[in-house]
C-alpha cells in the first residue's frame, strides 16, 4: 500500500508514517463522470523523460493526479521545487511526509532547462511545505523564477505556494519576483481544516491572498478547494465570499480522490450539476474566472485558463 511504502520510487521507507497506524477508511466507488486517459503515450514518454533527465520532482507523480495522462502529453508538467518530501501531514495529500534534504542550489536552473526544452509558453511551479527553512523557501521560488525568465523570457509564471506561516517577510520575496500568477489553495472551507489541513490556518491563507494584490495588483491571484469532504454548500459560498474580499481572481473547485485506505475518506461525490451551480454562483459573486468539474485540479488547463484571465480582466477593465 502506498501509505506503508513509496511505491514511486520502490522506496522501502514510509511514504506517510504519520498516517501509518491509523485505522483503514473505505474507499469508494468513482462514478461514471470521473474517467481519465491512461498515461502511456509517446509524447507522454518524452515528457517523462525530460523530467527525468533533469533530475526533477513533479507533483503530477507525488500527489497522483488523474490528469496526469492528459497534461503530459501535451508536455505539461507541473515541477515541484525543494524536494519530494513535506514538513505537513495533510490528510487528503499524497506527497511524501519527513524531513526534508537541503536545497539544492542548481535545482532553479534545471527546472529553466526543462522548461526550455519542453517549449512551455505558461508553466507551473509549485512545492512542497518547508517549514524548516526560515523563509519557508521564498527566496528558492524567487530563483526558479528568475531562472525561467532568463532561459524562456516568453513563457509566463505561475506559482502555486504553501501558506509561508509564520515567515515574516517570506510573501514579499516572492512577490518581487513578479509571478504573472499567484496561486496558493484553500483546500476545503475552515470547518475542515483541524481534520484535513490541520497545520494551516484558514484566515492566514485569506490574508497571505490579499496581501499580494496589496504589494503588486497587477499579479493575477488564484486559490482552489476540493468537495467531497464534508463540507456544507453554504460554507463553499461563504469561502467564495471571503476570497472575492480578498480580491482573488480565479477559483477552482474539484472532486477530492482518497490516495489509499489511509487518507481522509471521500464522503460524497459531487455531481458535474452541482459543479456548474458552484461555477454559476462563483461567476455572479464577481471572480473573473471559475473551473469548476469533478477532474479540476489546480495546474490543469494552465495554460489556456491564464489567456483566458487576462482576456476577462480586459474585458471588465472595458466596461469600466
């Protein structure tokens, strides 16, 4: 089982110790509205490849997501920075759990080089929480940034960080590198937070959000959820509310999919109705753009969801 082993890497240490003892949740059956293409193409293969070759995490591989098949065939990947192990234990995520290694310092320009030999025009870096580091890993985002900019100057940045709680100081470096995106995720609606996100605070990651419109507006800003967890409809508005105060362009919403027996348990599958009422509802509150299907994950569609945004800011900037 996963939670017992790193199967990814035939690794016989514990993927998830913290979840190791804890009892079996069931897992249920996905409905017919959930299918994904199977990875295994040629294109899919070369995307593989060069994410091998560089030496790089992704966390289309560590948290397992079901696009991954799609994404990679047309070379999307989505790098994970400082490593494949967190400092957090979150109970939907599959990403490894431990101390980390130490930075490694050349790991910005090899995700630049990826980038370039992948011909990326919009790209996604994300990583792992690094509560050990003093700034969370704020100045390693800032020099992948950079890196990027200076192998690919065309391609456009978007960034999808931890919460950098208890960082001061974290949130304005990466800000002045200027991401055209910045996405840091809810996850779920606060009354779930002490079950399925239990080191982050919920106000704190309203309030990191808010922050960067304040230090550069010109920074598109971006945060998702998963249903599926026990949440309350009106609790999904709510937290709709509380990002458009924060003045927060883009929301996603997607099914949340349990890893293993292990890992929080899908309590409901939500219906692709219920997903185009959430949509609906999250277009009228005011957010320019709202992806809102069962298979919505953060990265997917990156690309064409970033020309999109800067189409509907044009647009809202001409009915002014």
């Amino acid at each position: 089982m996963a939670v017992v082993l790193d199967l990814l890497r035939n690794d016989q240490r514990p993927r998830h110790p913290e979840k190791a003892h804890r009892p079996d949740q069931p897992i249920l059956r996905k409905p017919d509205w959930i299918r994904v293409k199977a990875p295994g193409s040629p294109k899919w293969a070369e995307t593989q490849a060069i994410v091998r070759e560089n030496k790089l995490v992704t966390v289309c591989e560590e948290a397992g997501c079901p696009n991954i098949g799609e994404c990679w065939e047309k070379k999307h990947a989505t790098f994970m920075i400082m490593g494949d192990t967190c400092t957090r234990a979150c109970a939907f995520c599959n990403v490894r759990t431990g101390m980390p290694d130490a930075l490694d310092a050349a790991e910005p320009e090899r995700v630049a080089e990826a980038v370039a030999k992948l011909g990326l025009h919009h790209v996604v870096i994300t990583s792992v929480d690094r509560d050990d580091l003093r700034d969370g890993g704020a100045a390693h985002f800032a020099a992948v940034i950079a890196a990027i900019r200076r192998l690919s100057p065309a391609t456009t940045v978007e960034i999808l960080t931890p919460d950098f709680l208890r960082k001061d100081g974290a949130l304005e470096i990466v800000v002045a590198a200027r991401p055209d995106v910045f996405n840091h995720n809810l996850e779920t609606v606060p009354s779930k937070y002490l079950t399925v996100r239990p080191g982050a605070r919920y106000f704190h990651s309203i309030r990191l959000l808010q922050r960067v419109k304040e230090l550069d507006a010109t920074i598109f800003t971006k945060s998702g959820i998963m249903v599926g967890l026990g949440e309350e409809r009106n609790e999904v508005l709510q937290l709709m509310d509380d990002l458009r105060s924060a003045e927060v362009d883009f929301l996603t919403i997607g099914q949340y999919l349990q890893p293993t027996k292990k890992h929080h348990p899908v309590l409901s599958f939500v219906t692709p109705d219920a997903f185009k009422a959430y949509e609906t509802t999250a277009y009228a509150k005011g957010f320019l753009l709202v992806s809102a299907t069962p298979l919505t994950r953060s990265s997917h569609h990156a690309g064409e969801d970033f020309a999109r945004l800067k189409q509907a800011r044009l647009d809202r900037l001409g009915t002014v």
